[in-house]
C-alpha cells in the first residue's frame, strides 16, 4: 500500500492523462472531435432540465436528487449524460441539435 498519498495522486492523473491522450489520438484517427468538459464544470450539480444548480451533490454517495427549483426527478448518472450532450451541442453542434451528422 502506497502512504505517499501525493505520490499516488500523480500517479491517478498521469493515468487520466495517458487516457485523455488516447482518446485524442483516436478521436483524429477516425476524423471525429473529441469534446472535454472544462475541469469545474459541475456537471452532476446542474438540473439537466431547468439548469439550477445544486451544490449539495458534492457528495457521491447521493445517487438521486429532486431539484429544489423545478422538483425533477434525477438520477446522478443520466442527468450528468443530459448535460454533457447539451455542452457538446451548444459548443458544436449546429441548429438542429445534430452533433456528428452522418
């Protein structure tokens, strides 16, 4: 077991990176963009309907929540989905929400 907790923090984001990289490589290989969400976009804290965010989702261990402002229902991970595809469509995708057109 590693006590250095530095020394396994660098090493957790030299694998991100690494990760990140292939991706990079991959998405140029087949002609596609790959789009990251900035470091501090709240993503899991942001009601995919109504855009309220709600900063008591920090914790991991809540799975669902009801958005204070327009009571939806949300589960943690389909919600986090919903608003990463409306980043990826409102910084790429044209008028008609079509992201990677065929």
């Amino acid at each position: 077991m590693i006590k250095n907790k530095s020394f396994t923090k660098d090493i957790l984001e030299c694998s991100w990176n690494e990760f990140k990289r292939q991706l990079e490589y991959k998405a140029k290989w087949y002609g596609r963009n790959l789009i990251i969400a900035p470091i501090n976009y709240a993503s899991s804290q942001i009601c995919s309907n109504c855009g309220y965010k709600n900063v008591k989702m920090k914790d991991l261990n809540i799975r669902e929540w009801i958005c204070q402002k327009c009571k939806t229902n949300h589960d943690r991970d389909i919600n986090v989905a919903y608003n990463l595809l409306k980043l990826a469509i409102e910084n790429y995708g044209d008028s008609s929400g079509i992201l990677f057109p065929s």
